[in-house]
C-alpha cells in the first residue's frame, strides 16, 4: 500500500499509526476522526532537518497527537509543534509548552538519531502536549499543572499501549514514595509544595501535584462510576472555553460531575497539613 502525502509533503500511515486507534467523547455518539485531528496539526521547524527526518518525525508527533487526545479530548485549537534538532543523551530534551502568543504550542528538542520506540516511549511530549489540556493557570499554580501534566502523560501511554496500566501504577507508587520525605514538615499540603516549587525541586512539586490526580482518579472510580480522564474528555469537550483561573477549572469539573467532589479536594490540599494529606496518598 502507498504512502498518502498530504500538501506540504506530509505523509501520513493513516491506516498503520492512526486508524489503528479509536476514541468516542464522553457522551458524545462520534469516533474523534482521526483526519480532523492531522488537519489540525502544524509544523514549524526552528532548524534544519533533511527531509528524510521530517516525514519521520512528523508521523510520530501525529501519532503522539492523536493519542493525546484520544486521551484527554479534541483540543478546540489547532496543535503546533516547534522543532529544533539537537544531539542529546536521549531522543528530546528542552521540551517545554507555551500556552499564548505566536508560538502557542509543544517546543520540542530533538535528536532524530534515536528509533521510533525510544521517542514514543519518552513521556515528554505526552507531558508537553498534555499541558494544553488547561487554560495558562499562572506561576503559582506550577506545582498543580505539573502535576497535571505528569499524572497524565502516564496515563496517556497506558491508554496507547506504550506502557501497561501495571507500570503505570508501579511508576506512580515509586515516584510518591520517593518524595513522601519531602512532605514530612510543618505547614499546609500548599504552603510545603510552594516552597519546593519556589526552590525548583521539581520531583516534589511535579509528583505531588501528581497526587491530586491519583486521588481525584481513585474518588471518581469509587463513588462516581467514572474516572479523571473521562472528565477530562468531557471537559475539552464542553466546558473549557471559558475558564481562565484554576478555579473556574475546579468548579467546570464539578459541574460535569455534579457535584463538588474536586473544590472539597482542592479545599483540602489549601487547609490540611501535607503529612496529613500525603498519608491520604
């Protein structure tokens, strides 16, 4: 079978990268359509790539693309990515989101002389392209988008098969307990993880954020017939256009559960002290 290449020279293995997975919104009757979301995908290239490398990096970011929000839910914007070529110690690196501006979008360093596998099991343009699922929440709030952001990469490339839900799981559980430690001091759960972010100790603010998710997760399976990213579907789906603070994000995920599970959540987090909460983990 032949390639298809749409203009510009992007090719597309439709059938073998894209086709392959199926998606359906929650509530929502219609497969997420796998041509919509490759129209809906730009390139800019910030350095020279031959154009052997392009096709190949631009079939494995539609791929990452698509899982992404087969995952998380059709963004309601067209997905950039900036790529500059680097030689590293690994397949990406100064990878980073912009959520404004000209250059909104995953920024994306990377070394085309690693193998497709190598690239699609790095979590970082899964971590990258998750950020986006939020509305820009402000420096303070790093330490919740963040979190964000790295609960749902895993989960991301457990729902694509990069990774089981059994490493997953095993993943979450090692990183929490490494940064138990960090949370064994004086102060509320936001007070502690403040001070980490402000100290640039990014596994204890990025994994503790990380635990309002796993527990959000776990909430919603027991008491709600449903899970974090199921809400996460809904939410690209119908809610997001309007919010701009983390609060308006809390209460937009409320109201698609009907009920104020995550503001009592996120209450706690504020006013109970982080070994407290941490134990709750």
């Amino acid at each position: 079978m032949k390639k298809m290449r749409l203009k510009g020279g992007f090719i597309l293995l439709l059938f073998t990268v894209l086709m392959s997975f199926s998606a359906r919104a929650v509530g929502d009757e219609t497969q997420l359509d796998s041509v919509q979301i490759v129209k809906d995908v730009e390139f800019v290239w910030k350095t020279s790539f031959t154009q052997k490398e392009k096709d190949r990096i631009e079939n494995l970011l539609y791929s990452c693309a698509y899982q992404a929000q087969k995952s998380l839910g059709k963004y309601p914007f067209k997905l950039r990515f900036f790529c500059t070529k680097r030689n590293m110690n690994g397949p990406l690196g100064g990878c980073r989101a912009k959520f404004s501006g000209p250059e909104k979008g995953v920024h994306l360093g990377i070394d085309p002389r690693y193998s497709d596998s190598e690239f699609m099991r790095d979590w970082r343009t899964h971590h990258e392209i998750s950020h986006l699922a939020l509305p820009a929440l402000g420096k303070r709030n790093r330490w919740f988008f963040e979190g964000f952001a790295t609960y749902c990469s895993r989960q991301i490339m457990a729902e694509a098969n990069l990774l089981s839900y059994a490493e997953v799981d095993s993943i979450n559980k090692a990183r929490v307990d490494a940064i138990r430690e960090d949370f064994d001091q004086k102060g509320t759960f936001l007070e502690v993880i403040i001070y980490h972010q402000e100290h640039w100790n990014f596994s204890a603010y990025y994994w503790g954020g990380a635990t309002y998710f796993l527990r959000a997760d776990r909430i919603l399976k027991k008491r709600y017939d449903t899970s974090m990213m199921e809400v996460l579907r809904e939410y690209q789906l119908k809610e997001r256009n309007d919010d701009r603070v983390l609060l308006d994000v809390i209460h937009s995920w409320d109201a698609i559960i009907g009920d104020a599970m995550f503001s009592r959540l996120m209450k706690e987090y504020r006013t109970v002290s982080a070994k407290t909460v941490m134990s709750r983990v």
